[in-house]
C-alpha cells in the first residue's frame, strides 16, 4: 500500500495547491498529532482545509477531524509567525520532494519534506530557520536543520533546472548503472532483484525527475522490454534510441499533467475478502466511500502497467487533491471505526466475562447443594453398614490400638474381604475424628430430583474454584461417593448434619441471587463508564464538510407556512439583503428597538402578489424583536411590516444613509406584541428521492387565500406632499421625544425601548431606519453633499459638529438622524485657503525712522549675494530658514488635508449615485415584476425543499442543519429546545443542549436500529448529531445570553433532562433537558 509521496506526486500536488490556494489567507493552523498539522485558508466565500502529514501528503480535505485540546509549541510560533498573512506562492523546489509555501511576497516561507522523518520549516525571506517541527542532526550526507542555522537548497535535486534528456546523457546514466552494479557483485552481500528491476531503479536514481512507476508506464508505453541489460542498451544503437524515445514520452507525460490547473487522479484498489467487508450502513447515501474495495495505490495518470492488471479496479477522479484525500480519508475512517469497534468488542468482552462469573460461582453453589443432599441420602440409605464402620473403629480406638495399627488393620482386613473394613476408605481422619466411608446412592432418586428441581438460583461471593473443589471431592469409585463420617454422632446425625449444610448453602445461594442483579448492573455501568471515557480519547469517524447554504450566513428558518425568513446579524448583512434578496413580493420587518435585525419575507416568485399569512409575519416579528435588546430586558415589543418597493437607500437631497440604514415611506403595520421565546432545533437534508415524500411539509407552492390579511394601500408608496420643505419633511422623520409627545391617542403606548412613537394607520412621511451600532455611525458618518461654491469644514470642526450634535433621542435608540441641510453652517472662504502670515502696516516708533534711513545708506551698495553671505557667517540666516520651512510643512500638511476631503467627498458622491442607479434599477425591477437571482441562489433554492425536521420512515438522511427560530415556528422539528432570556452564555448552552441529545441515545429503548417509529432516535441521526461541533453552530444563535428551558415534543414527555427515555416517549425520544 502506497503511503508516501513520489517526486511526481509532489510536482502535481503543488501546481493543484499553487491554483486553489494562492491569494487565501491563513485563518488559522491546528495540529491534530504530533507529526499532522491543519491549515485552515479562507478569504470570503471561499475556504480551504489544508492536511500536511509531514513526510507522508499534503491536500486539500474535504473532511472534518477533530483537532488537538491545545497548540503545540510549534503550533503557537508558527500562528505568532503566519496567522492572517496571505499565501503568494507553491511551488516544488526543484524536482525534490519538498514544497515551498510562501507567506507575504516571500517575508516568510513554509517547507515541507516527504523524505525520510520528513520535516515543516519556517524561514524568513533570508532562508533563516525560525522554527522546525523535528531537529536534524548532522550525519551523513545530511547538513544539520536547527533554528538560527540557513535553510539551503542549493544541493536540492535539480534545483538549478532540469537538465535536456540527451543521448549523451543516456549513456553516462547506463554508464554508471553498470559500474555500480559490478561494484555491488564484488560485495559478499548480493541483493536479489526482479528482472528488470536493474535497469529500472538505475535509471530512477540517474535520471531523477522520473519516478519508477513513471519510467515503467513510459517502456509500456514504448514497447520498450525493462528486463534488457543496461550494457546491452550500450552496445546496441537501436536499443538506446529507443530507450531514448520511450524516456522522453515520459517527460512529456509530466508536462501534460501539469498543462492545466487540475489533474486527474486514479485510485487501484482491490476486491476485499468476504469475510473482512464491513456492511453498509443505511442513509449515507454516496458520500461514504466503498467499502467493498482495499485501496492499494493512486497515481496522478493512468499507468499501463496497473491498468492492465486484472485484479485492480481502478477509479477516477476530476482532481489528483480528491484523489489523495479520498485515499488517505478512506484508509484512516477505516482505522477509527475498527479502533471503535475494538474498544466496544473488548467492553463487550469484560461485560460477559463478568456474567460468566457470577453464573460460575452459581453453579459452585448449585453442585455444593446437590452434593450434600446426596450425601445424605447414601447414608439413609445404608445407616446399618455405617452404623457397623463407626462401631468397630470406635472399638479398636477404645481398646488404646496405635492410630497407624487401626489404618493397617482395616487395609488387611480389606483384602480379607472383610465387608466392614470394605466401605472404610484410608487414610483414616482420626485427628478429626472422621472416617472416610465408600456408600452407594440411593436406587430411587426421584424425590432427589423433585428436590433439586425445588431449588433456586442464587449467588454469592465465594471463591470462583468452588466449583472444582467440590467437583473434585465428589469423587466416585465403582459409583460409590465418598462421605466424611463423624465418629462421634450417629449415621442419622450424619445426614442430618448434611442436609443442614445443604440449608446454609441454600441460604447464601439466595442471598447471592438477590445481589447478582445489582453486581451485574453496577458492573455493566463501571464498564460502559471506561468506554465512554476511552471513546471520548479517540478520534470520531471522518464526516465529509458540510458546504452551507446560501442563507445560512444569515439568521434563518422556515415558517409554519413554509416560507423562508431572513434576518441580518449586523448592518453589513442588513445592507445585503436589501440589495440582493429583498425582491417585489417580498415583505421587510423590523422592530424600533435598539439591534433590532432587518427580516425579510421571501413570497413565492411565482405569486408576488399573494399576501403573507398573518402566522409567518407574527414569527419573523418576533425573529427581529428577540434578536433586539428586548431580549435582555425581557419586555415584549411589537414589529412592524412593510412591503419592498416601501423601502429604498434614496435619501433626500444632501443626506447620506449609512451601511444598512434605509427609508421607509408610506404606512408601517404594526404586529401583536411578540413573546420572547426562542426555539434551537435541528433540521434534516434528505436525498432527492426522499424528498417527494415531503411534498406537504412546506406550504409554500400551495395558493394562499386571499383576505387573510389586508394589504397595504398602494398609493402609500410614495405619500410625502411634493411642496413640503426639506425641513418639514426631515421633522416628520425625526424620532425625537417632543414630536412624540405630539402623537395622537390613537397610536400604540410608549415604551422605553421603543426609540420612537408610532401608528401604523394614520402615520405618513418617511422614516430612517438604521441598525448599525453608535460606533459604527461615527465611522460611517459623511459630508453632505454640498454645492461647488459652497464652504468646507476642517477636519477638526466636523469632529467638534458631530460631538455637538442634538442628543434629544430615547437612550437605547439606534436609528441615524441626518442632520438638516438648512442647518448647515459655512465657514469664511479665507479657512479653506492655507494660513498666511497678515501682513499689517503698523506705525513706525519714535526714532526708528531716521535709524532706518542709515541703515539704508549703510547697505545702499550691497547686493543679495552679498546679504546671505554675511547672514551666513553671524548665523542669522537659520532663524528665517526654520521659520520658511516650519511655513512650507504646514502648507503641505494644510493641502493633504484638503486632498483627503476632496477624496472622501468624491467617494460619497460616488455611492450616492451608485446608490441612485441601483435604486432607478431597483424600482423599474419591481414595476415590471422582473426577478434576478444570483447562480448561487438557482442552485440552492432546491435545498429548501429537501430539508425536514422529522424525517418518515425510509428517508435517505444526507445532512443535519442546526437553526435557531421563534419557538411557533418549530412544531415540525423532531429535535426542539425552548429557550428565554436568561444569564447562561448561548455557547455553553448550545454546548449542553449537543450533550443532552448525545446522552440521551445512550439510553436503552431511545434508539429504534430500525428506524421506522418517528417519537424514537434513530441511528443516522445519531450519528450526524455526534457530529455536531458547538463552535459550528453558536453562531446560529442571534442572543447572547439565554436559558434552556426544555426540548419539545408532540406528547410533551420530551422535558425534565429527556423523560420517557427508556421507553421512547416523547417527540424524538426525549431528547434535551430541563436546565437546572
């Protein structure tokens, strides 16, 4: 089995990486064992996982592993060193197997080494080791690596280029094949080689940027014979100009791998035996690889000489990065699962070995009982024979006969045939007072076994050899057992000192049994407590990376009526799904609430008209007012909708709206206070075929009737009078206090976390709705767009107007208020010119005249030459320089600023009229009814139909999809959390949440290996649940804080940490729990 890179392999892997990874940043680098580091590259929309097996591969996955608990010190020096810097370049050194990775135009530089222990250098752009993940000493023909020595590639193979495939070259290759083969047949070791391994592993080394599986495939290619002589090739003309030709075909190979961005790939594999397949596991539908092939080799082209083999099956790939992942992928899940199943095997082991304890001790019981009662019953049966043995040993010992006499005597009257002496088994136990008797069992043993079968199980903690001693004391000569007898008592008190030892093991017997169970569980627990600890050290099977889908990026679900909401996580994406997804039909959302989300309604693009139902606009209201700070002050607000073509980014003359502020005209109408409850839950991808059994679990295509909720009036599109005045119109938008204190009755309550008041019937104008932050307004703040005569600000001044600006809104309020043009404030002209010196005439003192007309005389003949140089010798020339050059900055510094407001006030101009183009665009879209959709959204508006939240019995199950919706909305889902505000972090809540559902499968009865009863957990789901990673999923939860209340379910037993788990109860068995 391949495990390792060739030269070629490392040529085609970088040219593949050099196309798919340069321009990416470096997001981050884990390592998940000492020698196999993760480099995660992303830039927007588009992410990379990079794999390096140092000394083994290096490629792209498409799989996730799960990383170390903590950074390796070389981990930590190359994120302080890497981390955020942009990938320039990949290339290979030369024809070695090392691939250079370069950060920042060269600043710093990755390499990596697929030979020998391989290695991961860091270098500066000087080639200066910083940092090396394996030291190097110095050996043979080896320079040493350590940090602060230089990295060299002068000695790389081919670093300067490789050299033209020549004849002459030919020959002093074949040359030197044959020198070192006569040197290595004068060796006393000789090394036996294939046939045609000597001509091929001697041109592998001579001519080194071709691999042997590469020259072979060239031969086939050629119908060149490996097995020819290299001297043969020598004397033979023909002969090396074939070989010649068969060579270059190689390399011609080589540069048609690497003509285009990707390569193709083929994996040989083999047929597994019978016996090792490992069965297919239902519902992984294709992503899974085959498990009825052992994958052997992969190559970058198709060699001839494995092609031709008839026991590899050979598969292809689009990309040579596929092929090596799926190679190494497959092998490694391979490896996990039987390390799984190993772990779980030898669980099941101690599990029996601890049964087949108790039950061996239970039987030792057993055979005790049996035994005595027996006993007693050969010695009823013959009490005249053991009442004669206790006589005459009784005599003989009461006559004063030595103990050793008696034994003798017995032995000679045995052989006598004495039929006393005959039953009396040596050697005596007189120091115990007992004598060994050889007894016959009773003929009828019936009432023994009515007896026996009487008797009951138990189990105790005796010796677990009770069984064998007993089974060696029972010990039958010619079907007679051997019985201690007491020489002091008679046979009946014989017996019955037997059935009384009968009794006591009778006593422990059930007293045993009572506690096996108990034994049995608590060892069942103990062990199922060492696999969970062991299963929790290794690794989880390999599971493919989910791609999301388009929506996903923002805060998302599926309303009971099967229409798909969107909510924005921050003013950027509030500023997307205005431009790209709000389309005529759709309906906008939004709650006057501080981080109050825009929410969009996606209507059917086939009925735009159709109105919303009034459930799906009650949940997306309460999407945008949970996502708000209502949530954190726990006071139930009401939202309000509008249709799209009553929001636009156009903004009256002079004005400016910021990243995801927009203008709403016309009527807003309110919704019913929200409840703040949330719901997590977890929703499934079927197949294609899977999916047309759900074709009612979306509403969607179904017709809405109409009336069910009235529209908006359509002359509320536009209702603000054209001969109001900018000012008028700016204080029908503003949300100061005073003018709600104006409102009429009519309108809803005020609130303290409503940043204004408002009606949704009678209220007409425009209004401003902005949800960045007071932060993010101080950056987006803008210059309005002014006349060309108008005056400008300084810099400073506009810092000082903003700072000063009217403060009369609600505290929690986050809407922008544009400032009045009519009061704007302009400075005199002579602010925007650069400061002069003021040139005043002032009145010449007392005096100074008649000095200054001598002066004059003085100089009268001096030239300017003259003057500096004199000004140069007493110094009085610096003064007026320093003051000329501190003049010169300042009028420099004077125009940048000058040039940096004339860039920043083209930029705004810029937006806006892109922003007036778009709106132009934007509404004659909505006029005509024409719909845009981006590829993306083509592609994966298929997927809404494929996901589910309670999968029927059969289903395919591709995918598990984590959300976070109001609480009304989740009624479908099989797996559910109710959430309310609360204190608890929502990562350590959707992190107990994952635990909850993980445990709660591995409760007896939870599981149904069928899959066919809905109210129970089934195995694909667990499994795509156990792969779940918290940190993928916290984001899906708008609140910051929260507390876990209970997992739903249709019979309501799902609460209180999973109830009705043991016997399945409960809407997905009850999974979840009850936060304490």
């Amino acid at each position: 089995m391949k495990q390792r890179f060739s030269s070629l392999d490392v040529k085609v892997i970088a040219h593949e990486l050099s196309a798919s990874l340069v321009s990416l940043r470096l997001y981050n680098i884990y390592d998940l064992s000492s020698k196999i580091l993760l480099l995660k590259f992303a830039k927007p929309d588009n992410k990379k996982q990079l794999l390096i097996d140092s000394g083994f591969r290096c490629h792209l996955t498409d799989f996730t592993r799960t990383t170390a608990a903590s950074p390796s010190i070389f981990v930590q020096k190359l994120r302080k060193v890497l981390k955020t810097r942009r990938l320039t370049a990949v290339s290979q050194i030369g024809t070695d197997r090392i691939i250079e990775f370069q950060f920042s135009d060269g600043l710093y530089r990755i390499y990596l080494e697929f030979f020998a222990g391989g290695n991961v250098i860091l270098t500066d752009n000087e080639l200066k080791i910083l940092t090396l993940m394996r030291h190097v000493p110095e050996g043979d023909g080896q320079e040493p690596q350590r940090p602060g020595l230089v990295y060299s590639l002068e000695n790389r193979q081919n670093y300067g280029g490789v050299p033209p495939l020549t004849k002459d070259r030919l020959r002093e290759s074949l040359q030197t094949i044959i020198e070192k083969n006569a040197v290595s047949a004068g060796t006393a070791k000789k090394i036996k080689k294939k046939p045609g391994d000597e001509l091929r592993k001697g041109l592998a080394i001579t001519i080194n940027e071709l691999p042997p599986i590469l020259l072979d495939h060239a031969m086939k290619v050629a119908s060149f014979s490996s097995n020819t002589q290299p001297a043969a090739i020598l004397e033979d003309e023909a002969l090396l100009n074939h070989l010649l030709q068969s060579l270059q075909g190689g390399r011609n190979l080589v540069e048609d791998i690497t003509s285009s961005e990707t390569c193709k790939g083929f994996i040989f594999a083999k047929t597994r035996p019978r016996a090792d397949r490992l069965p297919d596991e239902p519902g992984k539908g294709d992503q899974q690889p085959s498990k009825s092939l052992l994958y052997e080799d992969f190559h970058p082209f198709l060699p001839r000489q494995l092609a031709e083999d008839p026991t590899y099956t050979v598969l292809e790939f689009d990309s040579f990065g596929k092929t090596v992942d799926e190679f190494f992928s497959s092998i490694e899940g391979q490896k996990l699962e039987s390390r799984l199943t190993e772990r779980e095997a030898a669980a099941r082991r101690k599990l029996d070995a601890a049964k087949a304890d108790q039950e061996k001790r239970i039987e030792g019981l057993k055979a005790v009982q049996t035994l005595n009662v027996r006993k007693a019953n050969a010695i009823e049966a013959n009490v005249e024979r053991v009442q004669e043995a206790i006589d005459a040993v009784n005599g003989l010992i009461s006559q004063g006969m030595d103990w050793e006499d008696i034994g003798k005597l017995i032995d000679r009257e045995r052989r006598l045939n004495n039929p006393v002496a005959s039953i009396i088994s040596l050697p005596l136990k007189l120091h115990e007072n007992t004598i060994t008797v050889l007894l016959g069992e009773a003929v009828d043993e019936e009432e023994e076994d009515d007896y026996e079968a009487y008797e009951t199980d138990s189990d105790d903690d005796l010796d677990s050899g009770l069984g064998e001693s007993v089974t060696s004391s029972m010990k039958e000569q010619n079907g007679q057992l051997s019985i201690d007898i007491n020489l002091g008592i008679s046979p009946w008190s014989n017996a019955r000192e037997y059935y009384e030892e009968r009794k006591v093991a009778a006593v422990k017997e059930m007293k045993t049994k009572q506690q096996s169970d108990m034994a049995l569980k608590s060892a069942g627990q103990k062990i199922e407590a060492e696999l969970r600890k062991g299963l929790k050290q290794e690794k989880p099977v390999l599971q493919p990376i989910r791609r999301q889908m388009w929506f996903e990026k923002f805060s998302w679900f599926l309303s009971t009526d099967g229409y798909l909401v969107l909510g924005g996580k921050d003013a950027q994406q509030n500023e997307l799904l205005y431009r790209r997804y709000l389309k005529k039909g759709d309906v906008y959302i939004h709650a006057d609430l501080h981080g109050a989300p825009s929410v969009i309604i996606k209507n059917n693009p086939s009925t735009p008209d159709a109105p919303i139902p009034p459930s799906t606009l009650s949940q997306a209201g309460s999407l945008s007012v949970c996502s708000s700070s209502a949530w954190d002050s726990k006071a139930a607000m009401s939202a309000w909708w509008v249709t799209a073509d009553q929001v636009s980014k156009s903004a009256p003359t002079g004005e400016f709206l910021p990243t995801g502020s927009f203008m709403v005209r016309g009527k807003k109408n309110f919704l019913p206070a929200s409840q703040l409850i949330m719901g997590f839950a977890l929703m499934f991808k079927v197949s294609e075929e899977s999916k047309a059994r759900h074709v009612r679990h979306r509403l969607y295509d179904t017709p809405v009737k109409t009336g069910t909720l009235p529209e908006a009036p359509a002359s509320s599109t536009n209702t603000t009078h054209p001969n109001a005045t900018p000012t008028q119109e700016n204080e029908a938008e503003s949300d100061s206090d005073e003018d709600g204190a104006n409102e009429e009755d009519s309108k809803p309550r005020e609130n303290p976390l409503q940043s204004f008041r408002g009606n949704g019937e009678d209220e007409e104008g425009s209004d401003i709705i902005d949800e960045a932050g007071p932060s993010e307004q101080m950056d987006q703040l803008a210059i309005a767009d002014e006349p060309t005569d108008s005056k400008t600000f300084e810099e400073d001044e506009d810092a000082e107007q903003d700072e000063q600006a009217p403060d009369d809104n609600d505290v929690v309020k986050e809407a922008y208020t544009i400032p009045e043009s009519s009061n704007s404030q302009s400075l005199p002209s002579a602010l925007k010119q650069p400061s002069q010196p003021n040139k005043k005439v002032q009145q010449t003192k007392r005096g100074q005249r008649a000095k200054a007309k001598k002066i004059a005389a003085k100089y009268k003949d001096q030239d300017e030459e003259d003057r500096a140089a004199i000004e140069a010798l007493i110094g009085s020339a610096a003064g007026r320089q320093r003051a000329e050059a501190e003049a010169k900055a300042k009028a420099e510094r004077e125009a940048a600023l000058e040039a940096a407001r004339e860039r920043r006030r083209a930029m705004h101009q810029r937006q806006q009229r892109e922003t007036a183009e778009h709106e132009e665009v934007r509404k004659l879209m909505l006029d005509e009814g024409i719909e845009t959709l981006d590829p993306d959204e083509v592609a994966n508006l298929s997927p809404l139909d494929a996901l589910v939240g309670a999968p029927l019995p059969g289903d395919e199950i591709l995918e598990v999809v984590a959300l976070c919706a109001p609480y009304a909305a989740l009624g479908r889902c099989k797996y559910k959390v109710k959430l309310q505000p609360g204190a608890q972090k929502k990562g350590k809540a959707v992190k107990e949440i994952l635990e909850a559902w993980k445990a709660a499968s591995n409760k007896k009865g939870v599981v149904d290996e069928k899959s066919t009863d809905k109210e129970r957990m089934w195995p694909r789901e667990v499994e795509l649940i156990k792969a779940i990673k918290p940190e993928d999923v916290i984001n899906a939860v708008p609140m910051k804080s929260l507390k876990v209340m209970s997992s739903g379910g249709a019979s309501g037993n799902g609460g209180g940490g999973g109830g009705g788990g043991g016997q399945g109860k409960g809407k997905g068995g009850g999974k979840g729990g009850k936060k304490k």
